[in-house]
C-alpha cells in the first residue's frame, strides 16, 4: 500500500482532537466515563500491510547533456542534419565541400591528426574504441599506442567509407561526443560559409531523463539512487531512480517580474527505468513520488480509530463480540487517511470502532 502524505502526527491529533464535542475526547483514564453521550459508531478491521509517506516534487522531463559540434574548417555547407534526427556511431553530423564529418565516441575533443609517430593518448584511444566497434579492428589492440596495425584498420574504415585511404585520421574528420546525439539545433544553413565560430551543430543526448529543482527545505527528502515513482504527462506511473543529486544550492532565479523565487534549490536528475516511457517528450513537466518513510508488514487502522487520552498519546475501542474496551496503543507511520498501530492486545483481523460515516 503505497500512499501520499496529507496528516503528520500533529495534524492526526488533531483530527481526533476535533471529534471532542462528541465524545472522542476522553478526560479521565483510559475507561469510557458514563456520561459521555455517544455518536454512532462503526467498525473496520485492523489489517498487516505495507505503509508508506510520500513526498511530490515537480521536475522537468527531457533529454539529457548538450553536445556541440564546432568545425575549424573553412569553406562551403554542402549537407546538414534534421533537428530530431539521431546519428549514431560512424554516421556524418554535417558536411564541408562535400566532405562528411563522422561522428565517433569519446569523452574528449579532437585536438591534433592523429597518424603513426604521434604521442600516445586518449584520443588514439578513442579512435582504436570507435574503430573496433564499428568492425574495422583486425588486429588492433586498443591501448592508446597508433601502430601500424591501427592504421590499417584507418585504412579499411575510410575504404568503406569512400574516403581518401591514408591511415592518418586528419583534425576536423571526425567528432568526438559522448554518444549517440540527438539535434536539437542548427548553427549554419547549406549553402552558408563553414568556421564562424560557434556550433554547427547542437545536440542532446537520447537519455531521457527529469531534472529536479529542489527547494532547500525539501532537500531531505531526496538521496542518491532513490528509487522514485514519475507521473508521467499522460498520467502514467514510470519507476525511475535519482542518478544525480547536487551538492550544492543554486541562487534563487528571479520571474519575468524580476521578483526572485522563495527558496534557493538543489538539482537532482531522474532516470526513467523504461527509456520508451519517456520518449516524444522534450521539457514536459511531470511529478515525481520520492518515498520519505516506509514500514513493511504493519498492524493498520483508520486515523479515525484513534481516541486522544487525557493522559497523552493514544487509545483504540477494541470490539470482541458484544464487549467493548478500550486499550491504549502506539502510534508508528502516519500514510494518508491509515497509521501504524501497536498495542499487546492488537492483531490482525481484530475489529475496531470508528465513528459512523
């Protein structure tokens, strides 16, 4: 039993404390005085389940990461790609004078051509993973190290790819970006001059993902690889888990009033366990269910069972054929319109009175 927070402890109090007038309030010990005058009653039957709070925080969803794809190349636009479209590993990102410029994976930027001689480094790395993985290796190791082995698999790939066969990968050939990329935007249109200086092309990753900006007095709530419940747009519940959380709190943003918000905020990202859930979506706001307290197999009862002592804490109506006694309990987990119950005459498929609806 999953269910949203709505009563504190304090505000169940409350709730019982406001039924005092008719009767719920009791002001002597944990016995029915005679004179209280009684408001009609019902019963419920204390349950085991699973209880838990929960706390609703807003987020955007969308895909994750910028790329940006810049050319030091001089001349001619002659091919461009279509925002939306995905290019994937070895496909152009764009063409200069009709020369396609590959996308290849790597955790860094081109800097330098890469050819036998060269120093070793992460970049021949990165060329010796993308080449293997398009299935150009024969029997390159991949170490970082260009060999001659390296450049021969160079050569295969821009054999297949109907490039001029040198086994010298030169600077600009390729891009390198963390993975598969989504475009976004363009930066040039054909037919318009290459090298202006800001991106050609602008992407995201295909990770869908919900970003969080957490108000600094709710940032309890959240931790590391949480796992939480997204509502999505069309009110689907997609289980999701927070690879992200910030350690540190963003200044609050003023409105288009420029009146700046109330609190300042952590961000968190939310990971959808099911990509396809989230796909066709792109900064659409959503919910997300973060679970603040759980109890597993509990003794369970309405909070309108609960009788408010004079003494402090609380009491239940235990109802055993035709007899009716009040036994003092322990409240755990309040959940909703349900709390946690524990007392040593308490168990399950016992019944309980509550006030008639």
């Amino acid at each position: 039993m999953r269910r949203r927070t709505l009563l504190s402890g304090g505000a169940a109090l409350a709730v019982v404390a406001a039924g005092a007038g008719a009767g719920w309030w009791l002001t002597g010990t944990p016995a029915a005085p005679a004179a209280v005058t009684r408001v009609p009653t019902g019963s419920v039957t204390v349950t085991r389940t699973d209880l838990s709070t929960t706390s609703i925080v807003s987020g955007t969803l969308g895909y994750v990461g910028t790329y940006r794809v810049y050319t030091g190349e001089t001349g001619t636009v002659t091919w461009m790609p279509e925002p939306g479209q995905v290019i994937t590993r070895g496909r152009p990102v764009f063409a200069i004078d009709n020369r396609p410029v590959r996308l290849f994976y790597g955790s860094k930027p081109a800097w330098r051509s890469l050819s036998p001689g060269v120093t070793d480094g992460p970049d021949v790395r990165a060329l010796e993973d993308n080449l293997t993985a398009l299935g150009y290796a024969g029997d390159l190791t991949v170490d970082g190290h260009f060999t001659h082995a390296t450049a021969a698999a160079l050569r295969r790939w821009q054999r297949a790819t109907h490039q001029p066969v040198t086994g010298r990968l030169d600077l600009g050939a390729v891009t390198f970006q963390p993975g598969r990329m989504r475009v976004t935007a363009l930066g040039a249109q054909v037919g318009a001059p290459a090298g202006g200086g800001g991106p050609l092309v602008t992407g995201t990753s295909t990770t869908v993902a919900v970003t969080l900006a957490i108000p600094v007095t709710e940032s309890h709530a959240v931790h590391p690889h949480d796992a939480v419940t997204v509502i999505m747009p069309t009110g689907q519940s997609v289980p999701g888990r927070v690879t992200r959380l910030s350690t540190v709190a963003s200044a609050p943003m003023p409105d288009d009033q420029g009146r700046g918000s109330q609190l300042p905020t952590i961000g968190a990202v939310v990971t959808l366990a099911r990509q396809v859930a989230g796909a066709g979506f792109d900064q659409a706001p959503v919910e997300v269910h973060v679970t603040d307290a759980s109890v597993k197999n509990a003794l369970v009862v309405p909070i309108t069972a609960l009788v408010a002592l004079a003494g402090g804490g609380y009491g239940l109506y235990l109802l055993d054929g035709g007899a009716r006694r009040l036994i003092g309990v322990t409240t755990g987990l309040f959940s909703d319109t349900q709390v946690e119950v524990k007392g040593g005459d308490l168990h399950e498929g016992a019944k309980v009175e509550v006030p008639a609806a």
